[in-house]
C-alpha cells in the first residue's frame, strides 16, 4: 500500500472510541465483529429508553442513505 492508502486509515484510528473499535475489529479476532454489533444494538436501545421514540427512530432514519445506495449498487448489478 502507498503512503496516500495509509493515510486516512490511520487518521481514522486516532479518533478516540470510534477508532480503537475500528482498530480491533479490522487487526483483532474474528469474534469482534459480534461483539462490536452488540454494543451497537445495545447503545440502540439505551437510547430508545433514554429518549423514547425519537431515540428509536432516528437511528433507522439515518440509515436510510446507506440502504438507498445499497440498493442503486444491487440494481447497477
């Protein structure tokens, strides 16, 4: 890999919490992966208990740009 390819692999991994998740779950064990959706389910629901029903759906809300281009990318074949 360049130097160019590193680069914004690293700067990612020096973000605080986000980057040491990213971190172990690209370089740790392959059980991480489940570990890391978990925790992600888990902060869904404390924030669904925390804020009601906003806290519930803007998280799927926000999901709605990454599901339209996974769709754009299924038909594109």
């Amino acid at each position: 890999m360049t130097d160019a390819a590193i680069l914004p692999r690293r700067l990612v991994f020096r973000i605080p919490v986000i980057g040491w998740f990213l971190r172990d779950l690209i370089h740790g064990e392959p059980d991480n992966v489940w570990y890391f959706l978990g925790g992600l389910v888990s902060l869904w629901i404390i924030s669904a208990v925390t804020w009601g029903l906003p806290g519930l759906v803007l998280p799927a809300l926000a999901a709605v740009p990454l599901c339209f281009v996974l769709l754009v990318l299924i038909t594109r074949g």
